[in-house]
C-alpha cells in the first residue's frame, strides 16, 4: 500500500499541516523538522497525490467553500463575509452546493484539486471524507460543526445562548415549549436544544424536514386545531417568521397566547420583533477564510477551534412594550 501523509507525519512525529508545509517549501518550518519530514518522506518512500502536489506548487489562487444550501439568509450572510475577506487576501471562490447532490463527497475531492484550501460549512460531507481530505494535505476548515481530527473549526457559541433563551421563556410564565427543529441534522440545531433540554427538562421536540418559512407555517397549521404550547423556540429565524405570520393571520394573541422565538437574528427578524439569538453570521465566514489562509501561507502551525459570541435579543414576540429593533 501507497504510503499516506498521513503516514509520514506519524513516522516523523509531526502534523499532517507541517508535512504539507514541508512539501511546498514553506519557510514556517524549523530546518530540523524540514529534515526529519524529508527522512520520514524517503524511508516511506512517499509520493504525493495529485492534489498534494498541487498545494505544494500552490498552482491555485482560488479557495472553495462548500454550503447545504444557499436560499436562506444565514448562509448567505456566512459566504458573503467569505467572499469579502477572501477578495482582501487577493483570492477568487470557488461555491459548490450540496443540496440534492447524491456525489457530495465525490464533488468536494473534486473542487479540492482546483483550489488551494477548502471552507466545509455544516455537514455537507461525512467526517470520513473531512479525515481523506486532511491526510491528502488538503487545507480544509469547518464551519457549524464539531471538529474533526486535526483541521480547524469555527462555531458560534449555542448552548449557553439556549438556557438563557429558555430562562427567559420560563420566567415569563411559559411552562409548555416545543422546540422546532431536527437536532440530528445540524451540530448547531443539536446544541440549541441540548441548551433548552438543560433549562427545561420537559421540553417538546416537533421535527421538520426544512427549517424555512413554509415549514413553520405548516407546522402552526396542525396545532390550530388542538391546544397551542406556551411557547415555540424555533431552530432557526426562518420557521419562527413562518409560524408567526400563520399566528397573526389566525387572530392569535402573540406574546399573549403563545410566544415564539428564533435563532440567527436575520434582519426580517428586526423588523418582525422576533425574539431570537443573535450570531455573528458575516464574521463566521471572515474568520474561516483568515484561518484558511493562514493554513494556505503556512504562518501557523497548530490546529485552531474557535467559538464566536452569540447575544440573546429580547424583543415583542416574548415581552409586550419591546420596539421590533434592537
């Protein structure tokens, strides 16, 4: 069997990043730990792959970034503040979608080979295929998702947002929630209501197959016609405006009768009053890109996973007298 970076890099007692450094000459690596790579990489007889031999030539000036979906608001925001701090650094971007696809990971190996680093938003492919990619000496940083191995992540902060979000629901009266969502689609989602289930022990789950505006106003429609919950907390801001505008329309008295919440503070959220959990979407992506091309220039060596601030907004779909903006 063809030795891996993976390989060279336990032989020489390294990361699979410095073995990659090694091999496109970065000037980041000590001149004893180029050497002792190099010995692994001749004792092993290893030969780079296709794509390692494109990053250690660095032919590329484009990075990818992969997304489930680009319909909604959120990850909209996210590649917007990709592609602006890319096109700072002097790189183009390469966009690939995975919604639909049944080649997802096949299609991410491909675009892997045409630019210099990859930003994996959510989980549009398997921690295996992440694991392939690293020991490719592929750059890869993940987004809205737990790390894996060795490669670099960026989250915003969930749990503790949920129990606050939840303590505020529960101070206010709400006894019966429901929380509306699939944690066993998306870490974030998983996180939110792992933070609910902390606060509130007996916390409904409703799943739903979209979190976007049609499913929540779906999702009222069945619980029109029998007894409303204190209070929806919503996956995201999408289902809770969906919901909201079914609830208005009904003659619901809302945060009277029940109250609703989102997660993500899009701005039709603002102008709705929408209470919800404001994370720093634009800057998600920011930070993958400048952590992607610290990976791509070699300036650091060791693997980094960063959590971002999210901020609880309280606003007039939970407590009367609150202005729709803040």
């Amino acid at each position: 069997m063809r030795a891996t970076i993976r390989d060279v890099a336990r032989e020489a007692g390294v990361s699979i990043a410095t073995v990659s450094r090694v091999m496109r000459d970065s000037a980041a690596v000590r001149p004893a730990t180029r050497d002792r790579v190099r010995a692994a990489a001749d004792a092993l007889e290893f030969v780079p792959s296709q794509l390692g031999r494109q990053l250690a030539e660095r032919r590329h000036a484009a990075n990818g970034i992969v997304f489930p979906d680009l319909s909604g608001p959120y990850y909209a925001e996210v590649v917007l503040g990709y592609e602006t701090v890319a096109a700072e650094l002097g790189r183009s971007v390469l966009i690939l979608s995975t919604r639909g696809r049944d080649d997802a990971d096949d299609a991410v190996h491909a675009m892997a080979e045409r630019c210099d680093g990859l930003v994996i938003l959510g989980r549009t492919v398997s921690d295996a295929s992440v694991e392939r990619l690293a020991a490719r000496g592929a750059n890869v940083v993940l987004v809205a998702r737990p790390p894996v191995g060795g490669v670099d992540s960026v989250n915003a902060e969930s749990r503790t947002s949920a129990r606050a979000l939840t303590q505020h629901l529960l101070d206010l009266g709400a006894r019966r929630l429901v929380f509306v969502g699939d944690p066993s689609t998306s870490p974030d989602v998983a996180e939110r209501f792992a933070g609910v289930q902390e606060v509130s022990q007996e916390v409904e789950l409703h799943h739903v197959d979209d979190l976007d505006e049609t499913a929540g106003a779906h999702l009222v429609g069945d619980y029109l016609t029998r007894a409303l919950p204190d209070a929806f907390v919503c996956a995201n801001d999408e289902l809770a405006l969906g919901m909201l505008g079914r609830l208005q329309a009904a003659g619901v008295d809302i945060p009277g009768r029940v109250k609703v919440t989102g997660w993500d503070d899009v701005m039709a959220a603002r102008y709705a009053g929408l209470t919800t959990v404001r994370q720093p979407m634009r800057e998600l992506g920011a930070t993958a890109a400048r952590l992607l091309d610290e990976l791509i220039s070699g300036s650091r060596t060791q693997p980094r996973h960063d959590e971002l601030p999210t901020e609880l907004v309280i606003r007039r779909t939970t407590t009367l007298g609150k202005e729709p903006l803040s």
